[in-house]
C-alpha cells in the first residue's frame, strides 16, 4: 500500500426483531465474508441477541467502501425477501 492511503474499519450494528431472524441473517451472510474477491477487505459477521453485527477492516477507504456496500446490500435483501415471504416486517 503506497503512502497517503488510509485503511479503514467499520462496524455496522443491525436490530432486527428477533434472535430468530438475526440468526437467518447471519447464516445466509456469512457464505459471503468466508470468500471474498479481494484481499483489501476483510469482514468479519456476528450476531448479539437480535442485533447482527458486521466488522470491516479494510486497507483503504475505496475497499471498506465498496466492502460496506455489498454487505449492507445483501442484508437488505434477505430482509425484503423474509419479509415478501412472511408479510411480517423485521
């Protein structure tokens, strides 16, 4: 990495309604954090009760951006496709 850059951590805390659904994020997020196209950007997926919890550490701020993107994208969809299912907001 040349001089100038800067990297970059970011930590998105996510309350959904329950454990429950949480756990459904999780398990259809990790996949994604288990192989990712880059080396720049390293994202780490938790859960706490009902919260879902994702840590980015990336080695610049295009990558943590890019990184905070798809994630936050793909739990945003499995929460619409969850809620087109069940009819229940989470």
């Amino acid at each position: 990495m040349s001089e100038g850059f800067a990297n970059g951590d970011a930590v998105y805390e996510i309350d959904v309604a329950s454990e429950e659904i949480a756990q459904m994020l999780y398990r259809a997020i990790v996949p994604e954090s288990e192989v990712a196209p880059t080396d720049r950007a390293k994202t780490k997926v938790s859960v706490r009760g009902s919260t879902l919890v994702l840590e980015i550490h990336a080695e610049d701020l295009t990558a943590l951006r890019a990184a905070s993107n798809s994630f936050l994208s793909w739990v945003h969809s499995c929460i619409r496709a969850m809620e087109s299912v069940t009819g229940q907001k989470s």
